[in-house]
C-alpha cells in the first residue's frame, strides 16, 4: 500500500504525462461507482489495461470512491430506477432478460445500472477536470505544499519518512530510464 501511494505521489509531481493520470482517475471512478464483483465490473477492468492511465491513480480513487459510496448509494440507485423504469426501454431489457446470458450481468439490478450509467457519464468530465487541474497543482500547489511547517513536520513521521523514501526512490529510478 505504501508504495502504491508512493508512486501515485511521485507520478504527480514527476514527467507523468497529465493524461495517464487523469485517465487513471476517470477508470478509478468507474470502478468504484460499479458494484465489485459484477460481471460489468470485471469487463470493464479487463478493459482498462488495453489503455494507457496510470495505475495508482486508478486504484487509489477506486479506493476513495468505493469509501464514500455509502453516501452515493442513494444515488445511484435512484439513477438506476429511473433507467430501468423508462418505458421506451422496457422492450429492450425485456429482450436482454430473455438471453441465455445476460440475466447473470445483473443489469436489471438498480445500483449496477446507477452506477454503470453514473461512471460512463463521469468519466469524460472528470478526465477533463483531473487533467486541467494537474499542471495547476504542479506549479502553484506544490511548491507550496512542500515548503510548509506542517509538511515538514509531517516528514519526520516514522511511517512517513518511509513514504517519502519511496518516493525519492521511485523518482530516482524513473529519472534514469528516461536519461
């Protein structure tokens, strides 16, 4: 865990193209807004990987989103509902119901349908916020972030110091397969 951190913090700061993290964002949202375990989630994390995102990213947001989605529940099953009770689909998932297959997907359930709906609409806005926000954060949050008494003071942690370690290491080893 403390080197998934670790790499997710060295890739913010580093040479990461912006678009691989952002990118690793919008997929860690998906992932959490789908219940785990679903067959769209396993399709669609098999998916992931013939992209290019970056992984800790992915991970650590899936994480986060999975933590808070207790307070998103209401939400997306609300969202599901409304998909699922359109009377213009009503056929159609009638015909999907029908299928040898499809039934075991679970599609007809209200928060895979919320949350498959809620992560394929998040996903390009929250790529375009993560991606416009980085270069942002690497020239004026930052430095700021790094020169401040609590940061400081913070490193001195054992479990921290540890992190930080990581880091400098992670960076170290990227910047020579780069040179």
């Amino acid at each position: 865990m403390i080197k998934g951190i670790a790499t997710f913090i060295a890739a913010l700061n580093g040479n990461l193209k912006r678009g691989q993290i952002a990118s690793g964002f919008a997929w860690g949202v998906l992932f959490g807004l789908i219940p785990a375990g679903n067959f769209f989630w396993v399709f669609f994390f098999i998916v992931s990987f013939c992209f290019r995102h970056h992984q800790g990213s992915k991970i650590l947001v899936m994480a986060l989103v999975k933590l808070l989605s207790l307070a998103l529940l209401p939400l997306t099953d609300a969202l599901g509902w409304q998909l699922l009770h359109l009377e213009s689909l009503v056929p159609f998932y009638t015909v999907l119901y029908n299928m040898p297959f499809v039934p075991f997907t679970r599609f007809n359930n209200t928060l895979v349908a919320g949350g498959i709906a809620a992560g394929i609409g998040l996903w390009l806005p929250m790529y375009f916020l993560v991606r416009g926000l980085i270069p942002r954060y690497r020239e004026i949050l930052a430095p700021k972030i790094r020169d401040s008494r609590v940061v400081k003071a913070f490193y001195k942690a054992p479990l921290i110091n540890s992190i930080a370690g990581a880091v400098h290491t992670i960076q170290e080893k990227a910047a020579l397969f780069s040179n």
